[in-house]
C-alpha cells in the first residue's frame, strides 16, 4: 500500500511565491516613494528658507520693491537656487504684493512664497 506524500504541490509553491513576489515589489515601490519625498521635503525646506531670507531682508531694510520683477539667488544646505521677486499693486494704494518664486538650478519651480508689504 502507498502512503500519501506530505509536502506541498507544485501549485502550492507557486502560489505562495508569486504573493511574496508581489509583496516584496510593493515594499521597494513603497521604499523608493518615501525616499523621493524626504528629497523633496528637503527642497522645499530650504527653498522657503531662501524665500524667507529675501523677504525678511525687504523688511528689515525697510525698503518697499517697485513694481516689477527682480532675480535673487541664494545658497541653503549646499545647495544653489535661483529666485525672482515679483512684486505687484494691491487694490489698497497703500500696500503692495510682493511673491518670492523660488527655483531649483534646472529651473524648475519648487516653491512660491508671497506677503503683503507697505508702501
């Protein structure tokens, strides 16, 4: 008489790979996202440090831009940005809006930063 054999079947096996397979691509799809959005937290940190940094300048030098645009560039955690200040009218005469675009050195724009200033 034969026994029945213990184990798993071939079906079985292949089964239990293919979820682990999928799991497993899951996870390092996962892992490589995370990774993407540290760098850019990290890009749009410093961005906005060198968008405060310009518009607290304007502030502290008590000096109020003409309307228009002007470039600025700056350096955060080793790394070059490129910047414009735009500044505009408001429909109060007395206060203008002032936005800090910033980019990155391949020119694509990271962050836009913008405040209210009086004349």
């Amino acid at each position: 008489m034969r026994t029945p054999s213990r184990g798993f079947t071939l079906i079985e096996v292949l089964v239990a790979l293919t979820i682990v397979a999928i799991t497993l691509g899951a996870g390092i799809k996962a892992a490589g996202a995370l990774a993407n959005n540290g760098q850019r937290l990290a890009d749009v940190s410093a961005a906005q440090w060198c968008a405060d940094n310009q518009l607290t300048g304007l502030r502290l030098a008590g000096a109020t831009p003409g309307i228009g645009d002007s470039d600025f560039a700056c350096t955060e955690l080793g790394l070059n940005y490129v910047g414009k200040l735009v500044a505009r009218p408001t429909p109060n005469p007395l206060f203008i809006r002032v936005d800090a675009l910033v980019a990155g050195e391949d020119g694509l724009p990271i962050l836009t930063l913008s405040t209210v200033m009086r004349k």
